[in-house]
C-alpha cells in the first residue's frame, strides 16, 4: 500500500480584489492542503479579507510581467500539486477530486472546466478547458498570457470553475492593461506570432474586431505556408472567422476557412463558426440563402459528427453537441422540418445551467 501524501495548494496572484477573492477562498478552502495568495500592490483590502480567509499572503513588487508574478507564487506554495486560479474565479464543483490529488503522484498537469459568464445585454456563459493543475515543479513564462512549460501529459479533470472577469464592469476596470503589455512584448519580440495571436484575442474581447483580424493575419503569415502549427492554431481560425463575421467580411472568412479545412478538419469549433459566419451571410444577402443553407447545415452537421473535443486548445464546450445541435434545430424549423428539429433537441439538451 502507498502511503505517499502528496500536498495540495491553491496559488493565486491578486490586486485589488477584495470584494472577489473571499468568494475563491471559501470555495477551495475544505479541499486543500494550503492557500498561498501572492499580493502585487493592492491598494484596498485584498491582503485583509485574503488572512481573514486562512490563506498565507506574501508581496510581489509588480513588474509588468505575469509568468514572473506567477512563478513567485508557485515559489512560495512550494507544494506537490498547484491549482492556479485567479481571485475573479471560485470552484463550482470537483473539491472531493482535489482531496484524491494528495493521493496521487504529480505524474501529469491537469485541465479544468472553465465556465466563463458573460453579459452583454443577453447573459450566457460559454465552457472551455485550461491546465490548471500543476505538479510542484512547473513554472510559467510570458509576460501576458502566460502559459505554464511542461511537456507531462494533460489529463481532463472533473473540476468545474466560473469566472466573471467578462462581465462588463470588471472589463472596463482591466481595459487597455492586457494591449499594453502585449504591445511591450511585440516591440522585443515582433516576430513572435503566438503574441500576435494573443493580441487578437485581447481586441476581440473589446469588439475591436479589425484590429483582431489584422493581429490574426499577422500570425498567420508569420508561420511558414504549409508547416505545421502550433496547438493553438485552430483556436485561432474559430476567433478569426469571428472576426470577419463580425466585420462583414464573409467572402473573405469563407476563403479563410476553404484553406484551413484541412488543419482544422477535427475541430467543431472551427465549423462552428463557419457555420456561424455563413448564416450571417445569408442574413445580410437573402439572395445567396439558397446557396449557403445547404453549407450552414453541412457545417453544424459536422459538428455533432466530430463531437466534444474538450483536448483541443480554446474548446467551447456544447460546439460539439447542444450548441450546434440547437443551431441546427433552427435550420431545420425554418425548411419545414420540424419533428427532425424536436428529434435533435432531445438527443442533444443542454446541460442545467448552460445558456
């Protein structure tokens, strides 16, 4: 029998969080073996309400650089396992896994289920999957968008976390921070396309979308014409037809897509949003519904035929399954078939609480 007692901590970095982070803390604090919260300069009660909470709170002198934040906190922890979250996050569901993890050697890094709220005048949230769960020795590098660097299997956890920091509020108080150190980090390294992808997100997140396609087009061309791509490539091609959509670009999306159908073929988020961006297209120009129904449909079809693919880096959970099922149901009401859009809506419900 192996009595091995592998320790588990929460690692979290924080600024002026207090009315967030008591919310985290109290979420994690039956399931681990510690709560180290890294202070980078608050100016209200975080470090008080973090104490009160029974985590151990050190300082940080902010640098413009999160990995460096990061790494200080993991340094600090010094544990087996690291669940890294953020004050603005709070454990929903899977504490009795993380009580498992002291019994489990730190062999592999974990992701978690991430259910991000937003509200832009219609509430909904959208699920993806990031590696949170870390064993003991990993450790963090990029200024902004940090990535932990390991080369350990990933294995899907049934944990379950929500996050706010989408809500307009909370937007507008981080507004610029993100461009301000991704355009830090282009100026010493302009060639890196990983940072171009990254600035395309960071815009899109303000509905700037030209300047997210031109940042997405930047990375394209920075990777070599038929090389490979990195894990994230596909993550990119679903943001970017967004953004054509959203610019009313659709010819120019369509093209995009015709040349990654390939790279992305096992992705549902890549048809996802190309189905997504021909039904604007046909809304936009009624004339060219009857050419582009048929494709809309193929489109989402393809989704439930690839299925949830959860490993796939910037998974939306429910592309796979009820969101495009629900895409489809629309499709299929509106050419008259109505019991095949019943019949799909019942193979593919939504889990409680999805929007």
């Amino acid at each position: 029998m192996n009595d091995t007692r592998w320790r588990v901590a929460l690692v979290v970095i924080a600024r002026d969080e207090a009315p967030r982070i008591g919310r985290l803390l109290a979420s994690v604090a039956p399931w681990v073996d510690e709560m180290v919260v890294l202070d980078t300069g608050s100016q209200d009660e975080t470090v008080a309400v973090a104490a009160a909470q029974g985590a151990r709170v050190g300082h940080f002198a902010w640098c413009d650089d999160f990995a460096a934040a990061r790494n200080a906190a993991l340094d600090l922890a010094g544990a087996d396992w690291h669940l890294v979250l953020d004050a603005d996050e709070w454990l929903v569901a899977g504490g009795p896994l993380l009580q498992q993890l002291r019994r489990t050697a730190p062999a592999f890094a974990g992701s978690i289920a991430l259910v991000d709220h937003f509200d832009d005048g219609r509430p909904r949230s959208a699920h993806l999957r990031l590696t949170r769960v870390l064993p003991g020795p990993v450790r963090y590098a990029g200024r902004v968008h940090e990535q932990p660097q390991h080369r350990l299997p990933v294995r899907p956890l049934a944990l379950q976390v929500g996050h706010d920091g989408y809500l307009p509020e909370r937007l507008q108080a981080k507004r610029g921070r993100n461009r301000r150190l991704l355009a830090q980090a282009l100026e010493a390294a302009p060639d890196d396309a990983y940072l171009w992808f990254q600035s395309g997100k960071d815009a899109a997140v303000y509905d700037d979308h030209a300047e997210a396609e031109a940042a997405f087009a930047r990375c394209a061309a920075l990777l070599p014409a038929g090389g490979p791509r990195p894990a994230w490539w596909t993550d990119l091609v679903a943001r970017r037809l967004f953004a054509l959509k959203r610019l009313r670009r659709h010819a120019q999306g369509l093209d995009v897509a015709a040349g990654e159908l390939q790279r992305c073929g096992a992705s549902p988020d890549f048809f996802f949003a190309l189905g997504d961006l021909l039904l604007d297209w046909a809304a936009e120009e009624p004339a060219r519904a009857g050419e582009l129904l048929p494709m809309i449909e193929q489109a989402w079809t393809r989704c439930l035929a690839i299925g949830e693919q959860p490993a796939l880096a910037g998974a939306v959970a429910g592309r796979g399954s009820w969101l495009a099922a629900h895409n489809l149901a629309l499709v299929y009401e509106g050419t008259g078939r109505g019991a095949a859009a019943a019949a799909l809506r019942s193979r593919h419900r939504a889990p409680i609480g999805a929007n």
